[in-house]
C-alpha cells in the first residue's frame, strides 16, 4: 500500500509505513548479437529519469557471458545527435546473478523526443580490446504533458471565464436597456385619435373628446376617462369658441404678416403730421448702418451735431486779459468779452507766449496768478485766488465741445 504525490514535477511514492520507495519504469529487452529480435516497440517520456532497460544478450539463443567485459549502450537520437552510457560507471550495471544481463539506467540526455536507435557494443579480452555490437532495437520518446510554463489548477473560478461572462452579461444588459429604450420611444411617438379597437401600452397618447390623454396601463376598449389606464395630461377647455375664421379673420387679412405689417408702418407714417422744425421734446427715428433702428432726442442729436462740426471747425479767439477792471478784493475777477462763448462750452485756454524772452517771463508770472477760468455767457471769467496780474497778458481760446450747464 502506498500513496504518490507531485512535489516539483517529480513523482514520488512513499510507503504507508514511512520509508521511501522509488518508482521506476523498467523494460524487459532480449538481444541477440548476430540478428534482430522481436521487441515490442516500448515509449518514454522525455525528461524522466527512472526509465531502466533490464537486458538480456543472447548469441543465437546463448547466453552471452558478460563477465569482466566493458558494456557500452549507444542511442542514436531523432536530431541526428548520438550518446552513450557504460558499464564503468555512466549508468550501466552487470547482473552479478546472471552473466548475460545487464541494467541501463537510462540518462535523460540519451534520448529526446521522437525516433532513438539503440545498440550495445561489448568489449572483452584481457585489455577490452575485441569488440562486438548487438543487432539494433528501437523505441519511442513522447514529450511530457507537464512543461515548466504548466499553470498550477486551483479551486478558484478562472478570472478569464469570469471576465468574458461578466462582459457577456454586461452585453446583454445594455442591448437590454437599448430595446427597453427604442420600445419606449417608439410607444411615447404615438399620439392618435382614440381608437377603441386598438390595444394601447404606457406612454401612448391619445385625443378623446377634445382632451389628451397618455396611457399608464396596457389595454384594449378602455376609454381614457378610465383613470386608472390613463393620465389626463390636457383638459378640454370650457369656451365653447370654435376659432372659425370669422372670428380671428374678420376682414380677411389672411397673408403674410410682415408684408400686412409693412403696410401698416407705410400707412401710419402717411397719416402722421407733418413739422417744420423739430423741437427739443421731440425724438427722431435714426436707420443705422448695422442695420439697427434706434430713438433719439433731437436735442441730443443737435448736440451731436454741433459738437462735431465744432470738431471740424472749432471757433478760436485771441484774447487779452487786462491788469486793470478786477473786481477790488479777494479772490479777484475779471470776464474778458467774446462773442459767440455760452455757458455750457468748453474751450482750450492758453498763455500766447512772446518771443521777446523778457516779456514772455513777465506775461509768464501774471498768467500764472489765475487759479481759474470759466466759459460764461458772452466771453470767460478769470479768477485769482490772491494776486492779480500786473501787466496785460494774451491768451488763446479754441473751442473743444459742449459740456454741461451745472
């Protein structure tokens, strides 16, 4: 009684009782040296290491004696290699009880899959120098089922297997959802007169009697009345007008709106009165070239108007701002007249330098003494917070815009 196990790749077999036991694969080979026997053709495994030919040598039915002789075992492997093994020490060994046999613990190099011829040569003699060599016998090598790369079979359900049938079910979740999807589009696409020989499922809308109704429950001759198959989702409305064309069309306007509206903008614009001259209350109507209409006062747009061919045109005056006519204490004023100037404008003012280096420095420290200047109604007021020029100084004014009257 014993037990065998796979440890490493290895066979092993161990006795119940503890002591170890080695398994072997041994063939029976009888041999004669003058002619080829009748072996069955036997098969190893390439890579085992416990195959052993038990030999018997024969010379036409003799005994051959092997006492004291060198055994060598030839191979010839299916790749065109050959090897050997012998009796002084590489694998073969002489059977002390019977003379003419012997035992070839096969080496793993000695053979590969495929095809291996095999011989035996005997060398005897006081010096091994006479050799004789068997007839041939052959036999089988297989490669193993077990291979370095073998995967290890746990009790694990393979990852794989679980991959591909979780794909599979994910698959047919999604085709699931997209028929639930095309099912649902197609049965809310239905809105129809009420047809009471039709079966109807969810999301089918119908009209019955000037109200909506959308179907909750399959069914078949179920009016939409019945709430429990269906949804109200539009009432009928309690006027009992019948939107006939003579009631929203009462003078046969039926065309195109916008030429109806052109027409009407024609006629308006026809009918409106005609003024001479536009007032500040009034606004006119502006055609941009954008392509926008825009509303504007007209005193606004004469602002506008006036401020951009000042733009052009600016009026200028050259001015003299006297040392005498200040008013008698501080802070000093003085308005030097220029027609034309309102309350409201604004002008760019400025010392009108000499050439002569001493007058200008003179008209230069006067000119410097005005804290301020304002546009009034028919020229500027000067103002000097403490001193007041001493001297005339002339100065220049060119009109820059209309400002604010404050």
């Amino acid at each position: 009684m014993h037990e065998v196990a796979l440890h490493g790749g290895k066979i092993a077999a161990f006795f119940s009782g503890g002591s170890m036991h080695e398994v072997k694969k041994r063939f029976s080979i009888a041999l004669d040296i003058k002619r080829e026997s009748s072996n069955r053709e036997f098969e190893v495994v390439e890579g085992d290491n416990g195959n052993e030919f038990v030999v018997s040598l024969f010379d036409g039915g003799t005994p051959v004696d092997l006492t004291g002789c060198l055994v060598l075992a030839v191979f010839k492997k299916s790749d065109g290699s050959s090897a050997q093994q012998d009796s002084a020490g590489h694998g073969i060994t002489l059977d002390p009880e019977e003379s003419n046999r012997f035992t070839v613990s096969l080496y793993i190099t000695s053979f590969t899959s495929g095809k291996v011829e095999s011989e035996i040569q005997v060398y005897s003699g006081a010096d091994n120098s006479t050799l004789v060599t068997s007839a041939k016998f052959r036999f089988k090598c297989r490669k193993g089922i077990f291979l370095p790369e073998t995967v290890e079979v746990t009790d694990e359900y393979p990852l794989l297997v679980k991959m591909v049938s979780d794909m599979t079910a994910l698959e047919e979740g999604v085709s699931a959802a997209e028929a639930g999807r095309i099912s649902r589009d197609a049965a809310f696409s239905v809105f129809e007169e009420y047809d009471p020989a039709k079966e109807y499922v969810p999301l089918n809308k119908v009209s019955f009697n000037g109200s909506s109704y959308q179907n909750r429950s399959s069914c078949t001759g179920v009016e939409p009345t019945d709430r429990e198959h269906w949804l109200l989702i539009a009432a009928k409305g309690e006027s009992t007008g019948d939107m006939l064309k003579c009631v929203y069309d009462p003078e046969g306007k039926e065309r195109d709106i916008f030429a109806y509206a052109d027409c009407s903008a024609a006629a308006a614009l026809e009918a409106a009165p005609v003024k001479t001259a536009p007032g500040d209350g009034d606004a006119l109507v502006l055609f941009g070239g954008d392509g926008l209409i825009r509303k504007s006062g007209w005193a606004d747009v004469r602002a506008a108007f006036s401020n951009d061919f000042a733009a052009k045109n600016p009026p200028q005056y050259v001015l003299v701002l006297p040392a005498e006519g200040w008013s008698p204490e501080a802070p000093f004023s003085v308005t030097v007249p220029a027609p034309g100037v309102t309350e409201g404008q604004i002008y760019d003012i400025d010392l009108v330098r000499p050439a002569d280096p001493a007058a200008r420095a003179l008209e230069q420290e006067g000119w410097n003494r005005v804290s301020d200047i304002k546009e009034v109604e028919g020229g500027f007021l000067f103002l000097c917070d403490e001193e007041k020029p001493c001297l005339p100084v002339t100065f220049r004014a060119i009109y820059r815009c209309e400002g604010e009257v404050s």
